[in-house]
C-alpha cells in the first residue's frame, strides 16, 4: 500500500464488538439460550453479559456457566453456544449511529481497513460481508493456531494483509483488552466512548482522555490528525 505524507495514518484496524456494531443484545440472548437449553437456572441481564465479553466465547462461556470450566458439560454447551449464536448473530445486531458514514469516507479518502475480534473467525466475517460488504477486506477473528487478543498476532497479520507499516495505522477498539493489544503492537490506539466499557472503565485501565472518541465525528478526526 501506497503511504500518505501528507496524514498521520494509511491504514485504521478496528475491533468489532462494542466498537463497529452492536451486537450485545444477540450475545446476551445467545447465552441465555444455552443457558436454559442445559438448566442451568442462570439468567443473564444486558449488563453482566456486557462484563464478560472482550476475551472470546470460550473466555464467555467460562464466566457465565456454573462452575465454569469445571463443569462436566462445559465443552458440549460451548459448541451450542457456537451454534446458537451462528443461527441468531443478525436478530438486533446494527452498526452503531455514524460507523458506515465513517467506513465510507476512510474508503474514499483512501485508507486501508480490517477488523480484528476475538469473536470467533467465522461469525466475524459473517458480519462483516453483511453490515460492511466492500468497505472493509480483512477480517481475521479468533481461530485456531493464532493467540487471542490482547496478543498482537492478529493485529501483526492484518498489517501484513495490508501492507502497512504499524507506525503508520491506528488501532481503534472500545476495551482494556483493545488498550493491551494496540500497546502489544506497538501502535497508536484511539478508543470510543459508545462501547462496552465507559469513559472511567477506560481510564482505569490507563487510556489516554484525549483520545477517546465521544462519537463518531470525534472518531474521524483524531483519525484524520
């Protein structure tokens, strides 16, 4: 890929959940399912499911079943979590208010795009050939034989994918782990507002204030400068 002189970045990598769409009411029905298919007599609300996500589904799947890894089911209700959410991960997910506006003038101006999830590999470019056909071309989730966020071997991968130096993209995520993976990639990292985690979670974790994005227009420039 071509580099810029005249910006700051070439390339922007994205986090998906909690930063492009909004896919916290389909988790958190996908895991109530699993929940009461197995009789767990576990049911979760919006905001504790909201606390479990950003480490994957088996990292998910070890916070909300009883016991956890320990329990003698653990594996058999993972796969129909796996297969549920397949099934189910487009009832109200939607990008968040500005994220397609946003994707189409990176396109225009000419920056290269990809997200990075540790959601799983098949259900992140599900979602990215529905919701941003064309506007972003590599998607890399979690799988196997590649370290999880906050690991930057994914990362490391979608720079290669694009052919940008890391000195020249930014990582925009919404999470602590986002905070670890740009800082393990030894990128820029610029976080929004509108997530998973709020504004003092952010902070806590050592985020810059000046570079958390309000909304999108704020997310654009920061961006752009």
């Amino acid at each position: 890929m071509t580099q810029s002189t005249d910006r700051r970045y070439d390339a922007v990598i994205f986090d998906l959940d909690g930063t492009l769409l909004d896919t916290l009411a389909d988790l958190a029905g996908s895991v109530n399912a699993v929940m009461e298919q197995y009789g767990t007599g576990c049911r979760y609300s919006l905001e504790q499911v909201r606390s479990f996500v950003g480490n994957g589904i088996h990292k998910l799947m070890e916070r909300t079943i009883p016991g956890g890894l320990q329990h003698p089911q653990f594996d058999e209700i993972e796969q129909s979590f796996r297969a549920h959410y397949g099934e189910h991960c487009m009832d109200e997910t939607e990008p968040y208010p500005g994220i397609p506006w946003l994707l189409e003038w990176l396109q225009r101006a000419g920056y290269g795009t990809a997200i990075v999830s540790n959601k799983a590999d098949f259900a992140v470019k599900k979602l990215n050939s529905i919701y941003f056909k064309g506007l972003i071309p590599s998607a890399i989730g979690e799988h196997e034989g590649c370290r999880r966020k906050p690991a930057p071997d994914s990362v490391l991968r979608a720079l290669l994918e694009l052919g940008v130096d890391r000195t020249r993209a930014v990582y925009v995520g919404d999470s602590e782990v986002d905070i670890e993976t740009a800082r393990n990639a030894q990128m820029d990292c610029i976080l929004v507002g509108w997530g998973f985690r709020s504004r003092d979670e952010l902070l806590a974790h050592g985020a810059d204030p000046g570079r958390i994005a309000a909304n999108v227009k704020e997310l654009r420039s920061m961006i752009a400068g």
